[in-house]
C-alpha cells in the first residue's frame, strides 16, 4: 500500500554547473511538501566539481 500524502521527491541540478561547459554534472535528491511549495524549489548546495556553493533547482 502506498504512503498518502503531499511530500513527493525531487532533483535538484546545478545551473552554473550547466552554463560553464564543464563535463559532468551536481545532482541532489531531496524531498519537498506540494501544498507548501507548489513552484519549483531553488536551494544553495555544495558543488564538488566546481568547489563551491551554487544554486541548485529542481528539474522535472
């Protein structure tokens, strides 16, 4: 049987990862709550190819 409920999970990608040409790429997966956030989510995360913090978004 399965979980009832809004919170459903996500990718999150890195977008100056995608910009710059550089091979690979930053993914995180996490989990969110529908009816608090409808809209895409947008998080700051840690970049282990570029070494530093970027913007992460969901994609679909």
């Amino acid at each position: 049987m399965a979980k009832k409920g809004n919170r459903v999970q996500v990718i999150l990608e890195c977008t100056e990862h995608k910009n710059s040409g550089m091979p690979g790429t930053s993914r995180y997966i996490t989990t969110k709550n529908k009816k608090n956030t409808p809209d895409r989510m947008e998080l700051k995360k840690f970049n282990p190819i570029l070494k530093k913090m970027t913007v992460h978004k969901e994609i679909k």
